[in-house]
C-alpha cells in the first residue's frame, strides 16, 4: 500500500520537476508546493496532470490547499478519490 | 520573428508602436516615507539601487526602433541611476502632485526605460518616484524589485554586502516556453470566439484613442475584510486566498457588467496571468504577464454566490490553460474590458512602511474601454481603479460607474445570496433625472370629455364643415356642418337613452368609416356608455369574440331613423353627459395567452391625449384630416378627435370594394388633406406612390419603429417642408405618448428617435428587476399617464384582473404605470432610443401580433400536438425603393459587341455601334497606360531592395494564393526565381474543395510553405460586405489584406504580393482621371494606390471591429510591409499561362463551384447584387478580363448569364446570417408544428383553420410540419434553429410547378420573389397564400403600372390572385392601350 502511495507521489514529482520547476530546483514529497514552489498557474497546470494521469474529473470545491499542499497531500487526494468511485 | 522580444514583449511592443510617444505603457510608483520614521539614506539608497539596476537586465534594457517601425532588443545599457531631485519646501502632497505629473512623460525606448527618483521633504520624510515602461516590469517584477533594492539597502547598513544575483530576463523567459497545458490551444481558440467577448457598457462598445481617466474607490479596512471573509465561504473559496479573492472579484465585475450591460449574460473580460511558473521566475524583474480571456455567464435569478461558483469553475479552466506563449501575440480579438487583480503586498522597505500610490499616466491601451485595477500594495486596504477610456464614456457616466459597482459590491458582502437583479444599483441622480416627466406646468390639464370640447366646438363654428364623405371614384358625396352634425348625434344618444343604454354601458359599433359611423360613436359617448368598434374585416369568429367578450349592451349595425329625436336635441344640459372617469371605448388587441384582450380607455385618458396632440399638432390652425384606417385601429383615434375638437374636418375615405383597403392611395390621389396619421408601412407605400406636389404639411408616424432611410425620402419628396412627427404609444396609454419631430439634418442614423413624453406622461427605463437602469442602459419602458390625483392610462384589460396587474403596477408613490414591453434606452439625456421588444410580440403595419394568440388557435386544430409562430425577417431587397429588378440576361439587356458588358451596368453607356463607353476609353488610353506596367527584371529588383531592407526576414514574401490561375501562376514563377515565398490562403468557409486540393498539391510540388487563415468573424464580415455593397467580395477582399499584412508584420516578412490581374488594375485604378494630358505617371498612380490603401484599412466596418487592425491606424506599416501586384511585373496571354501551368505543376480547372471562380459564396453575392444593384457584380470584371484577352466575349456572356442555385444561396445567406438592412420593417409569419395526425394537418387545412378564428394579418403565411420543435442550451425555443431548418419555398406541392412564361409572366415573377421574399414563383401560385399582405399587393401593383406603363386598378391584385390570372388583366390592358394608339 505505502508502495502504491509512494509511486503516486513520484509521478506527481516528476511532472513538477519536469514541467514546472527551474533547472535545479528540488522538491520533496511534503515540501510545501503552494506557499513556496508553485503560483496558481503552475498547480491548476499540475492538477491537470493528475486528473489525466489518474483519471479523476476534480471539481472546484475539491480545490482547496488540503488536497494540494504537497506531493504526499495529492496522493492522499487521489487515493480518496479513487476510494470514493469504488465505494459509490 | 519577435527580434529579440519575448512573447509578452511583442504585445507590448505593438501598442506602444501604434501611439509612439504616448506614455500608455509607464508604470509608475510613488513611495512615500512620512517624516515621523527614520530617515532614509540617499546616498546609500543610490547605491543599493546602482547594485540592483547593474544586476538586472531587465532593467538595462535598450530597444532599438527600426526604420519600418519595428523595434528589436539592444544590447544591454549601464544601470539606470536613482535620481536626487531636491524640490524647495516639499511635502507628501506637493511631492504626489510633482510624480503624477512626471508620470505623464513618455520614456524614451532607447532607454532607459526606467526612472528612479528621489524626493526628500522639509520634515525629513522622502518620496521615491519610480516610473518604468511596462516593456521591462509588471505588478510583481515591481515588488520583486523593490525588495532587491530593500535587501541591498539593509545590507549595506549592516555591512553584511553580498552578491546580488539576479536571473536573466530573457533565459528565465524563454525557459518556460514551450510547455503548453493540454487541451490550450482549444480552450483559448473557443473563448476567443465566444460571443460577449465585447460587452456593451451604457450602450457603448468602443474606445478611441489612448486618454485614459482613473477613477478610485478605496474600500477601507472593512470592506477589505469583508472581501477576505467571502473569499473564505463556499463558492469562492478555493487553493489559496488570492485565488479566492480574485473569484469574488471576478463575480462582483460580472454582475456589474451584467447590469450595466442592459442584462447580457454572455459576458467577459481579459485578465492578466502572472506568468511566473519557475521559482527563477519569481524572482526576476521584467515582464511576465500575458492576457487571457475570462469568460462569465450570468444567468436570471442568480444570487452572487451561483456566480460565483461558475466564476469559480472558469478561473480553474483560466489558470489551467494559461501556459506561457499562448496569449494573442497582436492582441488580437481583444476584449473591451480587463480586470486586472494584482495580489502583489510590498511590505517593509528596512522597517519602514511606506504608503504606497499608484500612479496613472493619464493613458492606456486604446483596444480598452475599461480597465479594472485591483490592488493592495501597502496592506492599507483594497483600492480599486475604474481606468475608463476617456472618450468612450461621456464624464458623468464614468463618475457614477463607481457608484453602481458599489451598490453591487455592498449587496454581496451583506448576503451573498441575494439576487443580483435584486439590487438597485442608480444614484439617487439618476432616479431623479430619468423618470422623465412631460410638461406639467403650462399645459391645460385633461379636464372636459372629448363630448363636451366637441360641443364648444360646434357651438363656435356650426356651420363650418366637419365631415366630408369621399365616395369610391374620389368625389365628395356628403358633407356635414358642425351644427348638423351635433344635432344628429344629440338625437342618436337621446334615442340610445330612451333603448336604456346607461352610463358604464358598452355599445358596439361598425367599423366601416362613413359618415354614420363616427356619428355612432359620437352618439354612445354623448349617451355616456363606450363605444367598442367591430372591424369588418375581422372573420366572423373575432367579431363574435369582440361582442360577446366585450358584454356590449347592443350592436348598432346601423343608424336608426333619427328624424323624430332631432329637434329635441338642443339642450347641452342632457342627462348621461358622461365625465372624465367614465369609460369612453374598448379597443382589442392581440392576447399572448390566445384571445384579444380588450383595452378599457377612460375619458380622461383620451381627452388628455387629444388635448396634447391639438397643442402640439394642430396649434390652433384649421386643417383637414382623412379617416383612412380601421377604426378598431388604436392609430385612428388620432384623425378621429382631432379635427372635431379643433374645428378642422374629417373627410371619410371608405374602404374600396374588394378585400383590399386602398383608402390611402385615394387620399393621396385627391390630395385634400393637410394632415395625415399613419404607420411606417404606410408610408412606405406613399414613398413609391410619390408624393410630389401634395398639400400635406403634417404627418403623424406611429405603431412601428420609423427608420430614417424612409422618413428622409419622404420629407424630401415634399421638399422637407413637411412636419414628421414619429409618435410612440401603445393602445394601454392612450394612442401616443412620447414623441419626436423628425429633423433631417440630425436624425440621419438607424432609427428615428422616440423623443420625450408627451404632457402628463411620465416615462421610465426599468430592467428585469423592475429597478431602474442607469443612464444608456437598454431597459424596458414604463409609463404613467396623470398628476397627483388624477390617472390617465387605460382602465385595463376587460375582464382580465390577472393580465391587468401583470401590465398595470401601483408603483412605491402610489402611481399606476403601464409596462409597455419595449426595448429602449436613453442614447443622452432627452433622446430616448427604440430597440425593439422585450417579449416575443410582432408587429406587421403596426398591427400588434402575439404569436401566442396564433400558437392557441393552432392547437384548437385537430392533430396539431406542439406549435410555435415565428416571424422570419423578409429577406431584403423587397424596399430597394428606387432598385428594378432586371435579371441578369433578362430580355432588356444588350451586351458591348467587344467586351460583352451589358446595358445595365449603370456606369457606362452602349453606343450605336454596339460599343461601350469603357472598351472606348480603353482604346484611348491603352497605349498610355503601358507606362505605369513594369517587366520582371523590375521585380527582381523590387525583391532584391526588399531584402536589403530586411535581411533576417524568414521569407522574402507572402504571396496571396487563391488557388486559381492567375496566383497559382504567379506563385510558380515567383519559386522559380528561386525566392523564399509563403504561400497564404484566407479560407472563408466556402473555398471549393477542388481548390484547397489545387492549393495543397501546387504548394508540395513547389515546396512552398503554406498557411491557412481563418477568422471566427467571417461570417459577420460578409453579412457587413453585402449590407454595405451587396456582395461578398470587398468583406472578403479586406480580410486577406488585412491578415496577411498582418501576419507580415508578425514575421517580420518585407513584401506581400497580390495575383490580382490587369484588367482588375485597369478596373480599379487606372481610371481615366489618371491620364490628364495624355499621359500617366506611374509614381502618381502608386502614390494614389497607396493613399487609398491606407484610407481603406482605416474604414470603420465588420474587418476593422473583428480584426485587430490597429496596425493600421499608424502609416508606418507601410513602410515596413510593401504591397505587390504581380502582373504588374508580367505580361502573359492566357494560352501561355494555361501552358506553362500544364507543363509545371498539377493545377486543375476547378469545377465544384460551376464558375471560374473559386469560391462556393460566389453565387450568393451575385444573387443579392443584382437583386438589390440591378446588375452583376462580375459585369466590369469579366469585361476587363475580355478586353485583356484573358476570356472571351462568349465565355464572359456565358458566366453572366448563369443560372444561378436560388436555394443554395438562400441557404447560404442564412447561413451567414444576412438580413438587409430595410427587412426589419417586412417580416413573415411562419409556423412550426408537431402533428399527431399527419394525415389532417396539411398545410392548407390549418390555414383555413386559422383564417376562421384571425384577423388575416395574423395568420402565418407558411406551415412547416417539423418532428420537434428545438430548444436552446437555456430551454428557449431556437427560433434560428427552427427557421434555418427550412428554406422558403415558394409552392406547397398543392399544384405542379409551372414556370411562368411571357414577358409579362416572367416580369411579375420576379417581382412577387422580390416582395415576398420566395423563389422559384410559379404561373399558378397565388399571392396571398405566399405570404402577401394588402400593402405588399398594393406596391406590387404599383410596379406593375409603372413597369408597363398602364393603369390597373389595385383591387385586381385581389380578385385575381394568380400570377397566371393577374398577368392575363395586365396583358389585356398593355393590347388595349396599343390598339388605343
């Protein structure tokens, strides 16, 4: 289980990396994105991502900082999600 | 491409480009340190700032500003220095007032393009004034900055100096390209296209040049907090707070540009996105910001927290998609509205706090109308700016556009889940100024019954005439004096007394106008009862609803004998004499909800009226006036009353035999009248009757929107010595009630103006909240009719309390105001301006039509399950007015034995010779005019200069390639001599296939790059191309040019050539007046070329509203981008052309489009051409074409005179949308239907049906069986949908078709499609069941008569319906006129 949570975070760092942030810069699985790494811009370009990558449709109200805080807070998002559509 | 720019530049750089020296672009801060805190350190400010400017290169940043006005990247300058400017006796505010206007002054773009300076005050406090051009600095690179510079400054107090290390703009800028969110490109294309783009603010669209005004709102701590509570609530809330308050933002600007707007609800405007992904980013001064559209949807009934949830939804959509490098690089398709939220905070500058302004300059983008700058920079609060385009917006507007943003905003933060139609947005001003009052004061007020002023009048003039009847040949048949006349009424009421009529009786009348009739309803009046008149033409099943509904006491079908009553009658002291609260008459009008409803109006309301019109019409004078309409006609009260109160006369023209009434044209014919009431469809008639030499001096213009087109021509035709009066009101407020004299020299655009109320009558613009609407704001019109204590507007509806209080409300003083359900705004204070209808209400010859009503009556027809009526604009060229109709190839028309132009083409004339005026010209000229062409040797040169002009330009040309021939050959040689083209393709949706494929195979061989453009607005450009010249060429024409001049600019390419060919310069611009003295001067021609070129890109029209023409606006594109005309350079017979195309590339004849053009629209614009202009648009064109030997005469005549697909095109002219510009005026009913019976719901079972229980105009004049009936997103029936579902087709299948034949045949063929907008009229189609109503037959007949010069009379038109049978009579009369000879 940790397993699959922690693969979900490094595709999502990944992407960060890859797609959002400068040549250099590191990040890890709870460092802050919002406050420190990302402008809006950058995270609803990252939610994009995800909804994508992990097929979920997030709806406005799903965006709030719990759910994209961090890397680790992401994963915790769509594991619910996921949880969520199951269970419904 | 961008020489050296970044993408965010570019924008920049071209706004700047196009009002060089305007500071519209200066960012400008000022900083105040107050005196109490510890003083700043000059000298070691500068320094701080010295190794912060050195570091940035952003800072340092020099442009270089081309020769063709382009500008590129320098290299870097030194760092800019901070200034010390010593001002004696400074303080805060004498320093505030020194930077607003420093800020003012443009910065140089060779730099720097920053400037810093230092102001220090007398008591010790100091201002830094920092100004820099928004090239180099956005909100955030401003903070981003003043922190460095805070840094450095601490740094060097505490000695702990460090490196200052600043990214490069331009590598941290470029790094972030080329990342796009997926699915951007799509989202952005969609915004970019939607409608709402451009909101209309009070009315207005537009801004004009840069002057900008600011106008300020601080909100203070507690509405700040406010905002920051809200933006913590569900449907705003969101991932941070900024983000969330930009929500609430956004949510309060859509409700207000909703209200402003006159409730649209597709709404939007542009924002910027910061464009600092990276951290780098985050940390770099420059310019980072791109714009965005933001699309709002604002629905009824929503509370400002549904907005902002849908706010909420866009600003993820927004944010998602706003990846670096996507934003319009031209700014093209720009909005008219930005909101521009800035969450940057300062915060301490070395312990300090400075308070902090932001500066305007007093100039801003001219795309703009209104910019919204919301910002907080030194945690003093939430200011916000209204940055208004100075001249697009009158200055008392601006200034209460706060006001109303306010009311908005305090309504949210104190429930967010009110309604936003729920808040009254007006000053206080303007509630006092725009529910205008007519005269009160000197005006007598309403205080006799029309009976009584009738009985003064009689008694000051009793043997003056009063009543004239008129007989059918036009003769006088009776005359009646006053005396007479009040003796017999007298006589009628005594008897109707005696029969028991009572006061607050109804006595139906006939409608027939004769004497007896008028002496009926004086009668009743005098009796005290109402009179409800019953129209003839009515069917049977109408009238019985008038009487029965109307609960009328009798029916006085006809006069009784009066004889034994008459000498009785002398008394005025009467009993019954009835007073102002007493109902005087009943008039039906059509019901939404499926029946007349009939309209109660009381003496006063009447007698106020018609004591108004007298005072303003009549003015004391004795004039005549006809009784020509129906007197169930609410208009015909007017020529009723007013002679008999001012002691004129009446003269009574009776409706001819036959269905149809042509009382008019008597009136006219016997030109004895002064004074004429009547609607715009009358007039219309009387426009092509000709009025010339008629006595008429007044004239009264009510029941539909008057355009000026028509009120022009008909005051000219009488000399403009004639009064018109464009008279407002419905039935509900008696007759008129506001009111404009039409004045020929001011009222020359759209519509006549409505004008200002009549005396009594208070008038007010409310929108759907019944609130009132601010000043230019469309809303619906209101109005009241009376004084404190007395109420002049009609009773209401007889027996309908629940539709009498929809229509009639007590407002807050306690007065009844009648809501009209029209459209209109106040254009400036006084002038009230028509837009039409706010329900689905029609009007045709101001006969006032619910489609409602016809939708009950259709469902009471066995087997219709679902209806709905709609009116289908009448496609145009019906009011041509001055314009006949020969076909193309008609029987009239010669052909120039040369060059095949034929006779109607109206600037030129055929000789006896067969020879027409312009081959003669040409022949004179030919030789001359071998001057102004050039050889090829000429265009290698051309090309050789252009790259010595531009030598890192991408391509040495953009070619203009059509596809066909002529391009294609030109493109090829242009690639054979081995130069860089880029091929350019304007595709307008309705290229031939075969063409693209010609495109696409001819640019592959020669390894050509290609590029297809498009644009959104192409559509609106053509319907804007054939309202403005009746084609589809010039709109299309103009947008080439204008993209691919454009898209030169962009890439930096110095050339664009043109396949247009010699017989097109020939056409166009080697006209005769360029051979003064023989011979012609090329450089003139060119000169004059070019002038023209930059007046036409200048033109306000569809190109230069959708495209982004701001280019042009400046002539230095003219130097940068050349324009080229291929043949100019090349001389080529055809053979050789089609030659070398056969031996170069795989170029074929297209053949889809069935001429030799490319272009599928083609055939609509030649089809609207030569219906509206008479001639084929093609007729000069091909004749060059001839006379270059590029065709032959055969070929051109063949061209000319196809045939052309009538419904293709009409489906085509649907497609885009063209209504022209006269047709609002001419509209047909039309119904779809969802049958459960198929089998008993033919078309002519439901109009019989219909005609059973409607008056005729109500009746549609086509049936469409559909499946279903669509509906729109919103769940409104999509009346476009519906009526693009079907074409017009002129036969029903009843009959076969039957072409018509002869001369006489074929003429009025051609006329019925003209009028009534059908095609493909057969000889045995019949004019009423194609949608022909009486004044439609009448001018019909009237073209006729003109065509053939005979005279019919009109009644035939209706006793031979047919076009075969209509035909045979005039047939008849033309053999009886020759054999007359």
């Amino acid at each position: 289980m940790a397993d699959d949570v922690h693969e979900i975070e490094d595709r999502i760092l990944a992407y960060v990396r890859a797609e959002l942030l400068a040549s250099g810069e590191t990040v890890g699985r709870e460092d802050d994105l919002l406050s420190e790494l990302l402008d809006s811009v950058a995270v609803l370009r990252l939610a994009g991502f995800v909804d994508q990558e992990f097929g979920l449709t997030t709806r406005p109200q799903d965006f709030v900082v719990e759910n994209f805080e961090s890397a680790a807070s992401i994963a915790r998002y769509i594991r619910r999600s996921h949880t969520a559509r199951q269970g419904g | 491409m961008s020489d050296g720019l970044t993408h965010s530049q570019l924008q920049i750089s071209i706004g700047q480009r196009l009002h060089a020296g305007a500071p519209l672009y200066n960012m400008a801060f000022a900083f105040v340190f107050p005196g109490d805190s510890e003083p700043l350190d000059v000298e070691r400010f500068q320094r701080a700032w010295r190794r912060v400017a050195g570091a940035s290169d952003a800072l340092r940043t020099r442009l270089v500003e081309l020769p063709g006005g382009g500008i590129r990247r320098g290299s870097p300058g030194p760092a800019p220095e901070t200034q010390l400017v010593v001002l004696e006796g400074t303080d805060e505010d004498s320093f505030l007032v020194w930077a607003r206007e420093r800020c003012a002054g443009a910065l140089a773009l060779a730099g720097p393009l920053v400037d810093s300076v230092l102001v220090p005050f007398a008591n010790g406090g100091i201002g830094w004034f920092l100004n820099q051009h928004h090239l180099v600095a956005d909100a955030a690179s401003t903070q981003c900055l003043y922190r460095l510079v805070a840094e450095q400054y601490e740094a060097l107090r505490t000695g702990e100096e460090r490196p200052v290390e600043i990214p490069s703009y331009v590598e941290t800028y470029d790094a972030q390209l080329g990342r796009p969110a997926p699915g951007a490109d799509e989202h952005w294309q969609a915004r970019r296209g939607r409608s709402g783009r451009r909101v209309e603010l009070y009315g207005l669209v537009d801004a004009t040049g840069t002057q900008s005004v600011r106008h300020e709102l601080r909100l203070g701590d507690e509405r700040s907090q406010a905002i920051s509570r809200l933006a913590g609530e569900p449907g705003f809330v969101s991932l941070s707070h900024d983000l969330s308050r930009f929500v609430v933002v956004a949510t309060l600007l859509s409700a207000y540009l909703h209200r402003v707007s006159g409730g649209a609800e597709e709404l939007g405007f542009d924002a910027p996105v910061a464009g600092r992904v990276t951290p780098d980013a985050k940390h770099t001064p420059g310019l980072f910001i791109e714009m965005f559209p933001f699309a709002s949807e604002v629905r009824s009934g929503d509370t400002f927290r549904d907005l902002g949830a849908r706010c909420l939804e866009e600003a993820m959509l927004f944010l998602r998609h706003a990846a670096p490098g996507l934003s319009s690089p031209s700014g093209a398709e720009a909005g008219n509205v930005v909101l521009n939220f800035i969450p940057a905070r300062f915060g301490d500058f070395a312990g300090r706090s400075p308070r902090i302004e932001w500066l305007h300059p007093g100039h801003g983008d001219s795309v703009h109308m209104l910019r919204v700058q919301v910002h907080d920079f030194d945690g003093r609060g939430t200011t916000l700016h209204f940055d208004w385009n100075e001249h697009a917006l009158p200055e008392r507007l601006r200034c209460r556009s706060l006001r109303h943003f306010e009311a908005l905003l305090d309504a949210a933060l104190a429930d967010p889940d009110s309604e936003i139609a729920s808040v009254d947005v007006c000053t206080e001003e303007e509630r006092r100024a725009f529910a205008i009052l007519g005269n009160t004061r000197d005006s007598r007020l309403p205080d006799r019954t029309v009976v009584d002023l009738f009985w003064e009048q009689s008694e000051r003039t009793p043997d003056r005439v009063a009543l004239r009847q008129i007989d059918p040949h036009g003769a006088v048949d009776e005359e009646v004096t006053y005396d007479e006349l009040r003796r017999r009424v007298d006589g009628l009421s005594a008897r109707l007394i005696q029969d028991g009529v009572a006061p607050g009786d109804r006595v139906a009348v006939p409608g027939e106008r004769t004497i007896d009739s008028v002496i009926s309803i004086l009668g009743v009046l005098r009796a005290g009862a109402a009179y409800v008149p019953v129209d003839p033409a009515y069917p049977e099943t109408r009238r019985r609803h008038v009487l029965e509904d109307s609960g009328a006491r009798l029916f006085l079908k006809q006069l009784p004998d009066l004889s034994p009553w008459l000498d009785e009658s002398t008394s005025s002291e009467r009993p019954n004499r009835p007073g102002l609260d007493d109902l005087a008459y009943l008039l039906y009008t059509s019901g939404s909800t499926g029946l007349p409803k009939g309209v109660l109006v009381e003496h006063r309301g009447l007698a106020d009226y018609l004591g108004w019109a007298s005072r303003r019409y009549v003015r004391g004078d004795r004039l005549t006036f006809p009784l020509f309409t129906s007197l169930s006609f609410d208009l015909t009260v007017t020529s009723l009353y007013l002679p008999l109160v001012t002691g004129g006369t009446l003269e009574i023209y009776p409706q001819p035999e036959g269905p149809v009434d042509t009382a008019l044209l008597d009136v006219v014919r016997r030109n004895a009248v002064d004074f004429l009431k009547l609607t715009p469809s009358h007039l219309s008639v009387l426009r092509r009757a000709g009025l010339g030499g008629s006595r008429i001096r007044r004239m009264v213009v009510g029941g539909e929107d008057l355009k000026t087109p028509l009120a022009a021509a008909v005051s000219s035709q009488l000399d403009d010595r004639v009064e018109i009066h464009n008279e407002y009101g419905p039935t509900e407020a008696v007759v008129g009630c506001v009111a404009h004299l039409y004045d020929p020299a001011v009222d020359m655009d759209g519509s006549v103006p409505v004008g200002m109320p009549a005396d009594h009558v208070q008038i007010e613009v409310l929108d759907e909240g019944n609130l009132p609407v601010p000043e230019g704001v469309p809303g619906e019109l209101w109005i009241a009719r009376g004084g404190d204590d007395w109420d002049g507007l009609a009773r209401g509806y007889h027996g309908l309390p629940e539709q009498t209080a929809e229509g009639f409300r007590v407002c807050a003083e306690g007065r009844r105001r009648y809501r009209s359900g029209d459209r209109v705004r106040f254009a400036r204070p006084g002038v009230l301006e028509f837009l039409g209808r706010v329900d689905r209400q029609i009007k045709v010859s101001g006969f006032r039509i619910e489609p409602g009503e016809i939708e009950s009556a259709l469902l009471e027809a066995p087997g219709v399950a679902q209806c709905v009526v709609v009116a289908r604009p009448r496609r145009g060229i019906a009011d041509a007015g001055t314009v006949a109709r020969p076909a193309a190839g008609s029987r009239d028309v010669r052909h120039c034995v040369r060059c095949g132009l034929p006779s109607n083409y109206p600037r030129a004339t055929i000789g006896d010779d067969g020879v027409c005026s312009v081959c003669r010209t040409y022949e004179r000229v030919h030789e001359h005019a071998q001057a102004y062409f050039r050889t090829m040797d000429d265009l290698e040169s051309v090309f050789a200069a252009a790259r010595r002009r531009r030598p890192d330009a991408p391509y040495d040309a953009i070619m203009l390639y059509s596809g066909g021939k002529d391009s294609t050959y030109a493109l090829c040689r242009l690639a054979e001599m081995g130069l860089r083209v880029l091929a350019f393709t304007l595709d307008n949706g309705y290229i031939s296939e075969s063409a693209k494929a010609n495109i696409r195979r001819v640019t592959e061989q020669l390894d050509v790059g290609i590029e297809f453009a498009t644009t959104p607005a192409m559509n609106a450009i053509f319907r804007d191309s054939l309202e403005r010249f009746s084609n589809v060429c010039n709109g299309c024409f103009k947008t080439i040019y204008t993209l691919a001049i454009r898209r030169a600019h962009e890439l930096g390419v110095p050339l664009v050539v043109t396949g247009l060919s010699r017989g097109q310069m020939f056409e166009t611009r080697l006209t005769e007046e360029m051979f003064r003295g023989g011979r012609i001067r090329a450089e003139e021609v060119d000169e004059a070329v070019l002038a023209s070129r930059k007046a036409y890109h200048r033109v306000a029209d569809e190109v230069s509203r959708s495209l982004d023409t701001s280019l042009f606006r400046s002539d230095e594109i003219w130097s940068e981008v050349e324009v080229v005309d291929f043949y100019r350079y090349c001389d080529v017979s055809m053979e050789e052309l089609y030659a070398y195309l056969r031996q170069t590339v795989p170029w074929v004849r297209p053949e889809d489009t069935g001429r030799s053009t490319n272009c599928l629209i083609n055939d609509a614009g030649i089809f609207v051409h030569t219906a509206e202009r008479g001639f084929h648009n093609y007729a000069l064109p091909y004749s060059w074409d001839v006379r270059m030997g590029h065709k032959t005469r055969d070929e051109a005549l063949d061209e000319l005179q196809d045939e052309i697909d009538e419904s293709s095109v009409l489906r085509i002219l649907d497609e885009v949308g063209y209504r022209p510009a006269a047709g609002a005026e001419h509209v047909t009913l039309e119904a779809f239907y969802v049958a459960d019976i198929k089998e008993r719901t033919d078309p002519e079972t439901l109009r019989n049906h219909l005609s059973r229980h409607l008056p005729s105009p109500l009746v549609p004049s086509h049936f469409h069986l559909v499946e279903e009936i669509p509906l729109t997103p919103h769940g409104k029936i999509a009346t476009e949908a519906l009526l693009a579902s079907v074409a017009v087709a002129a036969s029903e299948g009843e009959l076969p078709h039957e072409p018509p034949d002869g001369p006489v045949e074929e003429y009025l063929a051609e006329l019925w499609c003209d009028e009534l907008a059908v095609e493909n009229v057969g000889a045995r189609d019949h004019f009423f069941q194609l949608g022909g109503t009486s004044l439609l037959a009448m001018r019909v007949m009237l073209r006729l008569c003109e065509e053939f010069d005979i005279d019919l009379p009109l009644e035939a038109a209706f006793s031979h319906p047919t076009l075969r049978d209509l035909s045979r009579v005039a047939e008849d009369r033309i053999l009886a006129d020759a054999e007359g000879l």
